[in-house]
C-alpha cells in the first residue's frame, strides 16, 4: 500500500485515507540564463541553482473517514517521505487548494507539493564527533556508610566511610589505541580527607590501569591525568577508593579524553554536494577547517556551542543569531560526494553534523 509520512504522521494512521497514487520520482529543473552576444556563435548559458517544484499526488477515501481528521493532516509543512523514496525525505509546502468538497462527493483529489530541490537521507542519524571516550552505566551500591550510584552518566558519591572502601562503576567497554589521553574528573561537593578513582579494564585488577595511578579528586573542582599507552588497551571500570573517616558528599563527571583527536571523516551518500548543518562545541577560538583548507574561524568564548546551517547561511545559538562570532564564507562549508575530513585546532569536545548527506 502507498503511504506518505508527513513530519513524522504516517497516512495510514488517517481514518480513511487512501494514497491512490505517489508523484513520480523527477529531477528538478535547473534555472538558467541565457545571454546572446552578436558576432559569436551560439549563446552563454550560466547556471543558477535548482528550482522547486511541484509534485501532484492522488488521494481517496473510503471506509469510516473522518475528513476534517484528512483537511487536518494535510494542512502542514515541513517534511515529507514518500513510499516510492522511503529512504529520502524532501522539505515542503502545501501552497494550492486542495478541492475537498470533490474529495466528500467523487471521494478523490489531488494535493500538491511544493518541494525544495534537494532531498535528504532519511535513514541516516545525526553524526557526531565527540571527544569523550568514557560513558558510564547506571550502577547503585552501598559500602561501608557510603552510597555510589551512577544515572545518566553523572557519579554521586555521598556518606562517612567506616573503613577504607572500593567500588567499581561499569562503564561501556572502551579501547584506546596507542596514543596520549587524558582522564578528567570535575567535582561538585567535598570528600573532606581523600578519594581517588582509577580507570581499569578487570576487577579487582589494578595491574593494566590508566597511567598505573590513582587521580586523586578535588573538591568543588577539575583533576586531570595524562598518559600516554603504548598498545591499544580496554577499560571496563571507574575504581573508587575512598579512605576510612572520609566524609563524603560528592557528584563528578569523569571524562577520557583523545589528545591528538582533531579530525574526523564524514561521507556524502548522495549524488550532489551537500550544505550540511554543523553544530560546534567547546571552547576559546576554534579554527575549522574541511577537507584541508580552512573555512572559519569561531569565537565560542563563553557560548559553549554555535550551529552553522550552510544552507540559510546562519549561525546561531537557538534563537539568539552568532554570525558575528563566525569569520568565513558560509559557501564553503560544502561536503562534496564521498569521503570529506572534517579538522580543527582549538578547545573542540563535541561536533555534530546533520543533513549531509543530499540528492537531486
């Protein structure tokens, strides 16, 4: 059965509703002028980009409708996925009447779509690149007058341990090849005489552990250890080890850190290049650059993060516009088809990227 999903709703949730026929599968129309100069032989045609279009689509009713549930569904914009293309999503508009009195009496119609000329890859996530490597499990436990527990990546550690104490979050198996890391644990609250954590790969094994020491933890703070491993090494656990009498009353993120990560690549599954939408994290002045050259350089001073959409050629923070935290030419941000590196100097923890993937 043809369907149409439009901003998530797909038409066979619609009481009623029958795709009677999709739109053809067509390539949009490239504007052009055309200029003739006397004396010269045949004419100069510039390129002027792709034109939207409209794609006409056959509806019906039948059975129990509900057509003011129908008039509802399709009074919209945004984006719709058709059956023929379940893979590709093109950004609309419904922009012509759509005669629905025909539709109650012949219980058929045509609604039109206004469609941009690119369409999206509708199975692809948002990538993102991100500079920390260690993610840990929900985890909950009680020793000695101290309660650990883990939720949604954050550690809280609170109580008085009556004796030299150890726990052992879980965290999702993480391989680190050879290379220099850093771990990083930031603090909220106080652990009055001492705790340190270690990141180990068994329990209770402390052999094969991230620099071969503990990272003693600051109150109301950040604690860093760099190392460098020779071999590539797995990690499975956050060892804590708190000393007897210490009071506690602590909540940290722990964080592993890839030191030499400034790159990454990003391949182009469609038959265009692409003007992706790149959301930056991190901090100070971040020199991007793509493919080799660079394109911007961005101030994020205290903003913690700035979107760049290529397309509309913006930058903002959610509704508050950035472009003047942004030096460069929106233009350049362009992912050709296939493999594009993405690199970067600067303070950069997390870089997603959406839409960059594009078909005519």
């Amino acid at each position: 059965m043809d369907y149409v999903i439009l901003n998530g709703v797909k038409s066979t949730t619609i009481k009623g509703l029958l795709i009677e026929s999709l739109p053809p599968i067509s390539k949009p129309l490239m504007r052009t002028s055309v200029e003739e100069i006397d004396g010269r032989d045949g004419d100069i045609v510039t390129k002027l980009g792709y034109s939207a279009y409209d794609k006409p689509m056959s509806i019906g009713l039948f059975g129990d409708y509900n057509v003011d549930e129908v008039i509802q569904f399709f009074d919209s914009e945004g984006t719709v996925i058709f059956s023929n293309e379940p893979d590709k999503f093109y950004n609309y508009e419904i922009i012509g009447q759509i005669d629905f009195e025909k539709l109650i009496r012949f219980k058929t119609a045509t609604v039109t779509f206004h469609v941009q000329p690119f369409k999206y890859s509708a199975v692809d996530d948002v990538f993102t690149f991100t500079n920390n490597k260690l993610t840990v499990k929900p985890y909950s436990a009680t020793k000695n007058g101290v309660t650990c527990t883990a939720q949604n990546g954050i550690i809280s550690i609170q109580g008085t341990a009556t004796s030299a104490t150890e726990f052992y979050v879980p965290i999702n198996a993480m391989t680190l090849g050879a290379g220099n890391y850093t771990l990083q644990a930031t603090t909220d609250g106080t652990g009055e005489s001492a705790c340190s954590i270690r990141v180990i790969g068994e329990v209770p094994s402390n052999a094969d552990s991230f620099g071969g020491n503990y990272l003693a933890l600051q109150n109301d703070g950040s604690a860093s250890m760099t190392a460098t491993l020779s071999a590539s090494k797995t990690f499975n656990f956050v060892w804590f080890y708190i000393t007897s009498g210490t009071a506690m009353n602590y909540t940290l993120n722990v964080q592993m850190l890839d030191n030499g990560a400034n790159s990454f690549s990003l391949f182009n599954r469609g038959n265009t290049v692409s003007k992706p939408v790149m959301t930056i994290y991190g901090s100070g002045t971040i020199n991007l650059s793509l493919n080799g050259a660079q394109i911007f350089v961005i101030n994020l001073a205290d903003a913690g993060y700035i979107t760049i959409d290529s397309a509309q050629m913006n930058a903002y923070q959610g509704d508050i516009l950035m472009n003047r935290s942004v030096v460069g030419d929106y233009d350049d941000l362009v992912l050709n088809m296939g493999t594009n590196t993405v690199s970067w100097t600067g303070d950069v923890t997390m870089i997603e990227v959406d839409n960059f993937s594009r078909w005519i």
